[in-house]
C-alpha cells in the first residue's frame, strides 16, 4: 500500500482526556475556562484539551468587532482588573442609508434598538482571543495550537470518542516528507465542536445525526473585512457606523460596517447574504465599491490597509439551528448557529454557549457519565437568556428574504416601535418553510446594473 491520503493502518499515538473542545474560539475557549473553573472550585481532576488550527490562539482572526460584554461579565467578573484588551467603549452609533452618491444619517431617536451599542466595546477579537486562551492555561487547561481536527472517532454504538488530528509532513500529492508525523487519537468522554460557520466536523455530524431535521434552512452571509491604519484626524475611537443600501440592490441582504478602534484603526467591511438572485454580484467587488462613496471614503482615504480577510457567517436564526446535542459531544457557538443577526454579533452569543456548555458537561462527569446524549444543554439553553436573545431577533433574515425594504420597515416595527410601546416580546413569527428561497426564483438583474463582467469564450 502506497503511503497517500487514503486510510492507513499506521498505529497512531493516542491521548486521553475528559473534555475535548475542537477550536479555540470565544466558544470554545469560554467552555473550557468555565469546566475548569468548576472543577477547581469543586476540587476536582478535569483534564481538558483543546485543538486549534492556528499557529497560536487568534491568529487566524482579523481584528474589529463590536462585543457586547453581558457573557463575558459573567464568565469573568473582574476581566477589567486582569487586564482584558477590551479598552475601546462604543461612543456614538451611526446608521447611514446610502444611495451611489447621496446619504441619509437616520436621526439617532430613529434608530431601532438591535443598532444600538450602548455599554458595547469595540474589540479586537483576535487579542481578545490570546487573552482568553492564557486565562484557560492559567487556570490548567491544555491547548494545542497548531492542531486540526481532520476525522471523528466513534465507537461501535456511534458515539462520539474524540477525533483525530491531521497529519504533519506530507506534499500535495498525498506522499509523506521527511519528518513525517502521523496524526494524533485524541479520546475523551465528551467532545465539544467549535469550529465556527460552516465547520468541516459540523457539517459530517449534522449529515449523520440528521440534526436539521425538522429546521429551517440555515442561510449564510460572507463577511468581507479590512482593518485600516489612519491619521489621527481621521479617526474617532468609539464611533460605530452600519449602512443598507448601496452598493447592494434592493433584494440582496447586507450592509457595510465602520468600527473605529483605539490606536487610530478602523475596521471596515461588508456582509453580502449568500442568497442574492443577481449572478453577476461579486461580494468583494461590492465591497471595493462601498469604500468609494464619499461619507466612507472621507474616513479612509489617507490610510494604509494593513489587513484583510472574510468568514462565513450564520444568520439563519434561531430557526434554522441544528439539534446541539450528540451521542457524546455538543455543537456550540457559531456551529451550533448562535450567532444574532439582527445585533449583527456573535462574540457574547458564542461564549454564553459555551458556558451553558461546560455546565452541562461538568454535571454529567460529576455522576460518572460519559459519551452520552446531553439533552440537558438544550434544556439549559432554551432556559438561558441566550435563547430569548435569538427568538428576539429571529424574524431579522426571513423579513429581509422579503426584500429590503419589507425587512427594513419591520426592523423598525419589531426593534424601535414595539419596545416604545411596552412589548418586550415580538408576538409573532416569520417561518421559512421551503429551501427554495423567493428572491432566487426572480428575474436575474440586467448585466449592465452589475459591477463584475463574465466572459464566456
């Protein structure tokens, strides 16, 4: 047998542990700090591992996100004093409705309360995520960086028993190099994925478990973003910007994002929904585009590009959420699809998730359980806040389905009319029932009101 990427029989190194979470993400990071945390207090062993692809936690994450401290507050009380890198306080929200040439700065009694970032911070996730990942060491966690989750190991009934990580040393074409090393058995009683949108471990088990039975279609945005170096004059630390409207059509789900950090950075993006009709829209075009228009390029235009990078996101809901639950592991954070939509974040969703997480694992090691379906984490989620947060802002996608301006008019009624008059819960609910979305089924736009052209030979 030829030495390529097809199975071998090569004995692999194994290691054992209690606890194994695959990324090192807000999620994954906060589930392991808060088992171990647990278990600490509790005086109990708790060996708990956690994989992540990059070279060291947060390296793989461009920084500019506005964060909304709620989970983090409750997950480490005193983050302040033990010197987070959370330093930047949102101080003015800004809501821009652009045409090509013109903008409106809807008035700031008008913008609707999930646009709102009061007592917010605008951070940089990938330090945030350093910061973390040396609070989950400190407290006796192990994170191997570098690692990637490349197969699920199961045991004859199907339960979930840990993973194996990818091999080291081999050409493109499958042939090992010199210094070879064969990928590890990681075994463990419970295993949390935490991979992000779209993990390549999610997605298998969500296939084999069936978990979106019975769900909503999840529905997924791309995330265009660049991080700016600018004069001192040009930036405002604490000024939160988003815009609708140009350069997307009116059918297509988006809008752009201005975060200015501290250090005179700014954090420029667009997020185009993936379900756009028009065949001709490129994303990044788009995005190029958003960065001439006068009241975004007033703020850039002598700056210096220092970073980029783009993500999949999750915005299909609470709605199209697969069943968490496995035989003896748990999708959390944006695997699981916990980002909200409608507050355009997903850093507090991720970590509450994970802490909802460690509870549940911890109280099933405490009697002697292992590789079993924790139902009790869907129970503890749909108890949480975390989950009246997502049904809060679960209309946010299937309205602007509908097109633009139907989603913008009921963002208005559902997050800026409704709270005004006394009703904290949206009383009713949009449901997705098809997988064939309307806008799809549209007329494709004509060539010329498109930004990129296709030459076919």
């Amino acid at each position: 047998m030829n030495d390529t990427l097809s199975n071998t029989q090569q004995s692999r190194e194994t290691i054992e542990c209690d606890v194994l979470i695959v990324g090192a993400g807000p999620a994954g990071l906060s589930a392991a700090l808060k088992l171990k945390l647990q278990a600490n207090d509790a005086g109990k062993e708790l060996s708990i591992i956690v994989l992540d692809k990059g070279a060291e936690p947060g390296s793989h994450i461009l920084s500019g996100a506005v964060m909304d401290p709620r989970a983090l507050n409750e997950l480490i009380p005193d983050w302040q004093e033990r010197g987070a890198p959370i330093k930047q306080p949102v101080t003015q929200d800004k809501l821009l409705l652009l045409t090509n040439e013109k903008c409106i700065n809807l008035p700031d009694a008008l913008i609707p309360d999930n646009f709102r970032n009061h007592g917010n911070f605008i951070v940089s996730l990938g330090n945030l995520i350093k910061w973390l990942a040396g609070q989950a060491e400190t407290s006796g966690v192990d994170i191997y960086a570098g690692f990637s989750a490349t197969e699920i190991l199961y045991d004859q009934d199907t339960n979930i028993i840990g993973v194996v990580t990818g091999d080291m040393g081999r050409h493109r074409d499958g042939s090992k190099k010199e210094g070879f090393q064969s990928g590890i058995e990681i075994l463990a009683k419970y295993t949390i994925f935490a991979e992000g949108a779209r993990g390549s471990l999610a997605k298998e088990l969500i296939k084999k478990f069936h978990l979106d039975t019975g769900k909503a279609p999840q529905s997924f945005s791309i995330g265009i973003k660049e991080l700016w170096e600018v004069p001192s004059d040009q930036s405002h630390p604490g000024l939160v910007i988003h815009t609708t409207g140009w350069p997307l059509d009116k059918e297509s789900f988006g809008g752009g994002f201005l975060y200015h950090l501290n250090d005179n950075k700014i954090a420029l993006g667009l997020v185009v929904g993936l379900d756009y009709s028009n065949p001709w829209l490129s994303p990044f075009q788009e995005m190029q585009r958003l960065k001439t228009h006068p009241s975004i390029r007033k703020y850039i235009d002598r700056g210096k590009r220092i970073g980029y990078g783009a993500r999949a996101i999750n915005n299909g809901g609470i709605a199209s959420m697969p069943d968490p639950c496995l035989p003896g592991g748990l999708l959390i954070g944006c695997n699981a699809g916990t980002l909200n939509a409608s507050r355009i974040k997903g850093i507090h969703t991720a970590i509450k998730s994970g802490m909802i997480a460690a509870d549940a694992i911890f109280n099933a090691l405490l009697d002697n359980r292992k590789n079993d379906i924790l139902t009790e984490y869907q129970t503890l989620l749909r108890q949480s806040w975390l989950w009246q947060e997502l049904e809060n802002g679960s209309n946010f996608k299937p309205w602007f389905k509908k097109g633009r301006v139907i989603g913008f008019i009921m963002t208005g009624i559902e997050h800026w009319l409704l709270p005004r008059m006394g009703i904290k819960k949206i009383p009713w609910r949009v449901k997705i029932t098809d997988r064939t979305i309307s806008l799809c089924n549209r007329p494709t736009k004509a060539r010329k009101n498109c930004t990129t052209n296709l030459t076919v030979n």
